[in-house]
C-alpha cells in the first residue's frame, strides 16, 4: 500500500522537474502505481495534496 509519505515524495519530485503545471493528479498517480481514486483517498483534494506537501 502507498502511504501519504509515498505521495508527497512523487509531489516534490514532479514539483521539482515539472514545476507546478507539471504536478497533475494523473502523474502523481501513475508515478505512485495507484488509482486517482485511491490517491483521492488519501488526499480529499488537489489542493489539499499540494498544501501538506509544502
């Protein structure tokens, strides 16, 4: 299972190649091998994942 610790790591890794366009819910889900739903899951939001990974 991904933890939200897995996630964020994808999050800061995207922000860091791709910058902010470039961390999109797709990407961090195909990064992190899960589901949008799973990874809605785990973060309610988009804005929500962005805002606990800075």
């Amino acid at each position: 299972m991904v933890s939200q610790e897995d996630v964020i790591a994808v999050v800061l890794e995207l922000l860091h190649t791709r910058g902010w366009r470039g961390v999109t819910t797709e990407a961090v889900a195909r990064r992190t091998h899960i589901s949008k739903k799973t990874l809605y899951q785990l973060f309610p939001s988009k804005d929500d994942l962005l805002e606990t990974a800075l």
